[in-house]
C-alpha cells in the first residue's frame, strides 16, 4: 500500500476553460464599470487589454479563466450595463466564437 498520494484536484479547476471575451462601451466612465464589476466578483482573468476604439468608445479584451455556465453569466452580467454596446465570447483555442450584441 502507497503512503504517498497526488494533491486533490479542485472541482473548480476540473471544470474550468479558458474564454476570451471582447466588450464594447460606449465611453472611459462605462470601461470603469466593467472593470468594476469584472474584478469584484473574483474572475480569475490571465490577460487584460483595454484601447481606445474611436469615437469615445472603448474595448476591452481579456482571457477569463471559467466554466461555460460562467462565462454565460458573465455575458448575462455584461449586457445589463446600459453602457456595453457588444460583448462576444469564445473559448480560448477553438476557431468559432459566440457573438452576443447588445442592441
């Protein structure tokens, strides 16, 4: 019998993906809010980018390390900002993303 065992996975880490998520607002002030609202629920993001889109508006981009059904949230979350003009969403490593639009 082995006395030596592997550490425990976490459910958290068996379960989570990589996404890639772009939004869309429509000014510094609306930018604030996402980042607000991304960095105080706890998103553990592995690339953050923010740039200036012309006209005022903003895009941020950034890698999100979630589960699908976290993702989805997120999305969910993103759109009731009044201020967020598009948010798309596709998993890291695969070609064909999910495009979401605010209208």
């Amino acid at each position: 019998m082995s006395t030596h065992s592997s550490p425990p996975t976490s459910y958290r880490a068996a379960t989570t993906d990589a996404a890639r998520l772009r939004v869309t607002v429509t000014d510094a002030v609306a930018l604030q809010r996402v980042l607000t609202m991304l960095t105080g629920r706890n998103h553990t993001f592995t690339r953050l980018e923010a740039e200036e889109a012309g006209g005022g508006r903003w895009t941020v981009s950034l890698d999100l390390l979630a589960s699908p059904q976290e993702v989805d949230l997120v999305t969910a979350r993103l759109h009731r900002i009044p201020s967020v003009l598009t948010v798309a969403a596709a998993s890291v490593g695969h070609p064909v993303g999910l495009l979401v639009s605010a209208g």
